[in-house]
C-alpha cells in the first residue's frame, strides 16, 4: 500500500499486550476497508518510525509544485 493512501494510523495495546510486549495497528486507507494487524512486535517504536516516515511523505507533497 503506497504511503500517500494512509489517511490514519491507530495503535492499541491491551493489558497482555503490555505484558507481552505485542500490540495492534489499525490503518485507514482512501477507498480501502480499515486494515488491522495483530500482535506487532515492539509497537512504539514502530508506531513513531511509521508516522515518521507518513510525517515525511507529507512534507515531500507539500514542497512539490502544483
């Protein structure tokens, strides 16, 4: 799924998720059902470098010339 589709990212951890140390993404995506992957492995972590990376993409189409 290309990067300028993603319209949100959820993060969810449960209290055995945080014991475990797993969590769940949710992402919306334009013209797609809501995707949702379980029992991702350090979810901070990737969470903020996924974010990053939408923060990025974001920056990029704005500096591009209409």
């Amino acid at each position: 799924m290309p990067l300028a589709n993603v319209k949100d990212l959820g993060f969810e951890r449960s209290a055995a998720g945080n014991l475990f140390g797993y969590g769940t993404f949710t992402i919306t995506a334009e013209g797609k059902p809501k995707i949702v992957i379980d029992y991702i492995p350090y979810p901070e972590q990737l969470y903020l470098e996924f974010v990053a990376l939408l923060n990025r993409n974001d920056r990029e189409d704005d500096d591009e010339p209409d």
